[in-house]
C-alpha cells in the first residue's frame, strides 16, 4: 500500500517526467538517465522519484544543468548535445560522461551556473 500523498505522487512523477525530458534533449538516453540519477529507467517511469530524497537531488541537478545550458544555448538542442558531449577543458572531461558520477555532475552544474553568471 502506498501511503503517499496524491500531491507528493504527482511531484514524484512530474520529476521524473522533467529529468528523463530533460536527458533527451542533451542526448542522453533513459537508461543514462536513470544511471546518474540511480534509479532503473522504468522504476522511474512506473513510481516517479521524490524530490525530497537523494535520487530526486540528483534529478533536480540533471534539470538544472538542462536549464542552464538552455538558456546559454537559446535553446539549440544541436549545440546542447554538442556541448554535453564533446570534450570541455573548463570541466576536465565530456559533460556527459562526468555526469556518471554525483561529484561530475556536480561539477557540470556548478560550471554551467558559472557561466550564466549565477553564482
């Protein structure tokens, strides 16, 4: 029995929804996705992920590096997944492949804020 609350669960799923969204449009599959947010892809799909917990930091992290390379892009998907997946000397590595890791993802995220000015 699931005691959550009909809001918390919609959250939950809403997310999910703007994590596994968010990973396509830089070009990283669902089940990359569900790897750096360390949740199975269809665990995701099926129940969510809360973002109050761990795995639901991580998803919020994934957005917010969405976002700002939205925004530094202008929406671009091409030059977004150019960027996330070539080799960045600003960050050590390829975005993408960083972002296996919660210190890479971290890093990404703090890089792209940088950049924006936001910091």
């Amino acid at each position: 029995m699931n005691l959550a609350s009909p809001s918390s669960q919609n959250a939950d799923h809403v997310l999910a929804k703007a994590a596994l969204k968010a990973g396509n449009a830089l070009g990283i599959g669902q089940a990359e996705v569900g790897r750096i947010i360390g949740r199975d892809r269809s665990t995701l799909q099926r129940y969510g992920v809360d973002p109050k917990s761990h795995n639901g930091e991580l998803a919020l992290l994934l957005v917010r590096c969405y976002r700002s390379l939205y925004a530094l892009m202008d929406g671009d998907t091409e030059l977004m997944q150019h960027w996330m997946h070539g080799h960045n000397h600003h960050t050590g590595g390829v975005p993408a492949e960083q972002m296996r890791s919660i210190v890479g993802l971290v890093r990404v995220c703090e890089y792209l804020d940088a950049i924006r000015g936001k910091v």
